[in-house]
C-alpha cells in the first residue's frame, strides 16, 4: 500500500513541532522511521539475489519497472531473523536521492507526536561516536527507537553520504573565521558536515544536536548583543539545520528565529534529507534562506559562500 502523507501547508504553525512516525519491528522490538521518507509498504515478495554484494543486502526486485535494492535490516541491527518470514514486510523509502526497500518484520501503523517527545538517544545503551540511533520516544507502554536510516545506507554504500572530495575538487580555498551554527542530531552527519565544512575552510564552527540546544545558544548571543558583551555577528553568521531531530525540529527552529527581530536577519539554511516542495514551501513560508538536500556538500558551501563571504 502506498503511504499517505499529511500535508503540513494548510495546518497551523503548530505543526512545524510535530512529527509522523512509523512504527515498525524486529525481533519483537519497536523502532520508528519518519513517515516522510516511506514512500510505499508491501508484502515481502521474491528477490533475485547479488553477488558479490554488501552482506545486509538480500538482493534486488522491480516493482512496476524500477529496480530496488532490499535491504535486511534486522541483519544490519545484529537481530534475529523472522520466525515467521511469511509475515516479512518491505518498507520502500526514498530519500536522500536513493530509493531502497527496507525488509522489516512487522509494520504496526502511524502516530503523530511531537518533536519535544523525542528524546536524546543515551551513549550508553546506544554508544556516541557511532550510533545508528537519533531517538527515542515512548507510546502507550513501548518505548520505540528511531533509526538513522541516512548511516544505514552511508555504511552499505558510501557513494550514498557527504563527499568531503566534492570540496576538494572546488580548488584551494582560504580560512574563513566568521562563524557557522550546524544544527544536526545524527552523529555521524554531524561528524561528516564538519569535516566538510572545514576542509572548505569554515574553521569556526558551533555544533548541536538539536533545535532546543541551539535555540537556548542563539537566546544567550542575542541577549549578550543587546547588552553590548558581544556583537551578534561575533556569536552566528548563518544557520545549517536538519529538519528532522529530537526536542525540536528545524523548521520550528526556524519559526522562532525569524520572528525575532535581531536574529532574523541570520541567514537559515536547511540541508537535510527530506526537501519536496512541501517541505520547501513550508521553509519558505517559515523564512528558510535555502535548501538544500542531503548530499549535496559541494553545493552547501557554495551557498554559504554566497551569503556570507
């Protein structure tokens, strides 16, 4: 069945806080994808297999004339098979420019919830340099972890992440100091972002994990101008944010920096995995200066270039 996706253009700004969820599992444990990346869920169907293929992939199969990728998650994740395999189901998703067809064992259905729902991943349980978790939540009495379906694909297929070469090709660039606010809850785009972005000669970077982090930052370089401590273009020169993260998401964070008289002035740039034009005309309505869509590096720092250089 083909997934239906609310649109957000008609709704209220509260909406820019809220999140769809779909809820899925392996090996009897919840997990969650974000409902805009699914594009498809159906039966498991035959697969022709791959050699020579990454381990997690089962093999490839073309619904209506396009050929997809099946990826195991569950053997990615480390869990067990299917007791069950007849009752296998395939989540198809587009994003990043990739289409892939995730094998899962169960699809349970679609909540909304809000960002602010959304906890933190711990490095404890989940590790912190590497984790291929962005989130946590709580429905009803399951907790239900959301994966970074973007590393999933990067560590099958590198060709898939940020190409810090795309920089590279751009020729000798020099060091720029005017500082750069990146607001992104995956580790490891975070990490790839700022190796890029440094390679590119952005050495003065602030990084968070999420839009409440980075809100309380920018309220702390807003008062310390106005109370004449620090100029506000000393703290930020522009904003990079993801759309999707935990506490709160990046067009809310959008929302409250363009509505406020000092800050707004501070170019936004989204760079995430997830623009449409429903995205994009919600950024646009919100006051996001560009988007840009994962992963685009190359294209990212000429844009920044173009705003504050």
């Amino acid at each position: 069945m083909s997934v239906h996706k609310v649109s957000t253009t008609d709704k209220s700004s509260e909406d820019t806080i809220a999140l769809e969820l779909m809820e899925f599992t392996m090996a009897g444990n919840s997990f969650g994808i974000n409902v805009a990346k699914v594009t498809e869920i159906m039966r498991a169907v035959k697969i022709t297999p791959m050699t020579l293929s990454h381990p997690c992939i089962d093999g490839v199969f073309k619904p209506r004339g396009h050929l997809i990728t099946v990826i195991n998650l569950p053997r990615y994740m480390a869990l067990a098979e299917n007791e069950h395999p007849e009752s296998d189901m395939f989540m198809l998703t587009n994003f990043d420019n990739v289409n892939a067809a995730f094998l899962v064992h169960t699809v349970e259905g679609m909540h909304r919830i809000k960002w602010s729902n959304v906890e933190r991943p711990s490095s404890i349980i989940y590790g912190a340099d590497d984790s291929v978790i962005t989130g946590t939540t709580k429905i009803d009495d399951r907790i239900i972890t959301i994966i970074d379906f973007e590393k999933v694909l990067y560590d099958i297929n590198p060709e898939t992440g940020l190409q810090i070469s795309e920089v590279h090709r751009m020729g000798e660039r020099e060091n720029c100091q005017k500082p750069v606010v990146v607001v992104e809850d995956s580790v490891f785009l975070r990490r790839m972002l700022l190796q890029s972005l440094e390679a590119a000669g952005y050495t003065n970077i602030k990084e968070f994990d999420n839009g409440q982090d980075a809100w309380d930052y920018l309220q702390k370089c807003r008062k310390d101008s106005l109370d004449n401590v620090t100029p506000i273009e000393k703290k930020v020169s522009i904003i990079i944010t993801d759309i999707e993260m935990p506490r709160m998401d990046g067009h809310h964070l959008t929302k409250l920096i363009k509505g406020d008289d000092l800050l707004s002035k501070i170019p936004v740039i989204v760079f995430s995995s997830l623009i449409d034009d429903t995205q994009k005309h919600q950024g646009e309505k919100l006051g996001v200066n560009a988007h840009l869509s994962k992963p685009q590096i190359g294209k990212l720092v000429s844009t920044i270039d173009e705003w504050i250089l």
